[in-house]
C-alpha cells in the first residue's frame, strides 16, 4: 500500500524507461554488467579450522561487481569438493590452491597469493 494511496494525492510509480504504470510495465529487467575479470585480484589462502579442517579462500573480490554463485559453481566443479560464499568471499573444502590459481587465471583473473 502506498502512501497517498485513495486520496487526491495518489500518484501511481510508472517506468522510467516507458513511462507506462509499473503494473502495466513489459519492459525487461535491467541486465548487471559486472566487473571485468582482468580489472580484479583474486587472493587465495589455505585455513586450518577447528578439528583439523583446511579451506581454501578466495577473498579480494568484490560482491557486487562479480558474480560470486557462478565463480563458486565453478571452482566447485573444478576442484571436486564442497564449498560457499561465505563473509570473507568463496570457501572451497580442502587443500585445492593450485587447482584454483590455475583455474582463476584462465578466467582472467590476477591472482595474489
């Protein structure tokens, strides 16, 4: 509901690209163009957690300017192991920092170490 929704000083939000009610609107969302892989530095490191467990981190690379899910998706793939996207940037389950240097630098990506 909004505001001045049912008085005189109702104004329905419309489109900006448009200019139709956002009810009526068919226009596409908006496609995020993300930051190119070369313009960003990945850096990686290998953590020993609690009860003996080591991750490999990925940590460096913007949120919002890289698709983390997809990234994640295939570092998993490559590495064969579990993983997340967790505060610091992506966990990967295990010793994988070789695969993974490899693996981001095909993408394109400068790696820090």
């Amino acid at each position: 509901m909004r505001l001045f929704e049912g008085t005189e000083f109702d104004i329905p939000p419309t489109c900006d690209r448009c200019q139709q009610l956002e009810t009526d609107c068919q226009c596409p969302p908006p496609v995020h163009e993300y930051l190119p892989n070369s313009r960003q530095i990945a850096r990686l490191r290998v953590e020993k957690r609690k009860r003996g467990k080591v991750v490999t981190l990925v940590v460096g690379l913007q949120p919002n300017e890289t698709d983390l899910p997809k990234l994640l998706t295939s570092l998993k793939n490559t590495c064969g192991a579990g993983g997340t996207i967790g505060d610091n940037g992506i966990e990967i389950q295990g010793d994988h920092l070789t695969r993974m240097t490899d693996c981001l630098a095909e993408m394109g990506y400068r790696i820090a170490k």
